[in-house]
C-alpha cells in the first residue's frame, strides 16, 4: 500500500505546497501582527533561548495565543507533517525507481526505507507541535524546561526533515549521473 503513493507524488507535492504556502501566507500577514513582528517559534530554525520563547508568548497575549493555537496548531499544523511526510515519501519512492538497485527490492523493503527516511521528521513534528500548543494554552505554566524542549524539538524536527530531503536529492543526482553515463563512455569512444 505505501509503495503505491509514488503515484501520487505529483499530487501529493502539489497540496504539500498548497497548505506550506496558506501557512506562509498567515505567518508573515496575520501571526506576525498579533506578535508585534516576532516570528513564530515553528520558524526558528536554529532554536530559541528561554527568554526568546516567553517575549514571543507575551506579545502574542492570550488573545493572539488563541489565535494561533486555533488557526496553526488545530487546523493546519494538524495535518501539515501527516501529508509532508506522505509526500516525502512518495518522492523517497518515485526518485528510487530510477535506481534499478532499489527498484529491485522487494515492495516491503522500499515502503520501510522510505518510512524510516520520513517518519523520524514527522513524530518530533508533532512532538514540537503538542509542546508548543501546551505553551500557548496555559502559558502561566510553561517552565523554563517546556521552552528548552520546544526548541530542542524544533532544531531536530528541521535536522530530520533534511534526511528525507538529502535522499531524494542523492536519488535523483544518482538517476541523472547513470542516465548521463553512457553517453559520455559513447563520445569517449568516437573521439
């Protein structure tokens, strides 16, 4: 069954990139706004200090935290690393086939490579995700522990995306280099 997204990797991208941009669009249009121009914690790649975590709670208030709870972490950032990870996937899975090594292992063996590359990015996601809708739901209660996990979960949800990421690419180089092979050892020949 998972084998079967590489199918859908064209459709998957395509609403992978359609909800990224909604949630771009609201960050840098509406979130942004209700913090004063603070970016959100999701987007602090690199992590963030405990003091950096509170100024960012206390310029979005409780009215902005609930609009950010409701509008990100209920709604789009709910689904968002589900189909990320979907779509990570069926690329991991598409970009194999053009390797005869892995399109000749067996249907299980590819469908638990790509999981393996994508699932790791998609439980610290929501992991970073559940953490940081406990900050903005009782923000009285967050610690100075709850602010460093946020942003340890949040630096390795972006170091783990890489990995889906970097494979992909390898993939593909890896496709294009031995489509390309050929044709190089023909011309060297004819010379």
């Amino acid at each position: 069954m998972i084998v079967r997204l590489r199918r859908h990797a064209a459709a998957l991208s395509f609403v992978a990139a359609a909800v990224f941009a909604a949630m771009t669009l609201l960050e840098f249009f509406y979130f942004r706004g209700l913090s004063g121009g603070l970016a959100s914690l999701d987007l602090r790649f690199l992590g963030f200090s405990e003091s950096e975590g509170f100024a960012w709670v206390a310029a979005l208030g409780r009215p902005g935290a609930e609009i950010i709870l409701v509008w990100h972490y209920l709604t789009f950032d709910l689904v968002f690393p589900a189909l990320l990870s979907a779509t990570l996937v069926s690329l991991i899975l598409k970009s194999g086939d053009r390797l005869p090594r892995f399109a000749a292992m067996a249907e299980t063996m590819r469908a638990a490579v790509a999981l393996a590359l994508a699932l790791p990015y998609t439980i610290a996601d929501y992991a970073q995700n559940i953490v940081v809708a406990r900050i903005l739901s009782d923000p009285s209660s967050a610690g100075a522990k709850s602010m460093s996990l946020a942003s340890a979960l949040i630096v390795t949800k972006f170091a783990l995306l890489a990995i889906p990421l970097i494979a992909i690419a390898a993939f593909l180089l890896a496709a294009l280099r031995k489509r390309a092979l050929p044709r190089d050892v023909g011309h060297r020949f004819k010379g």
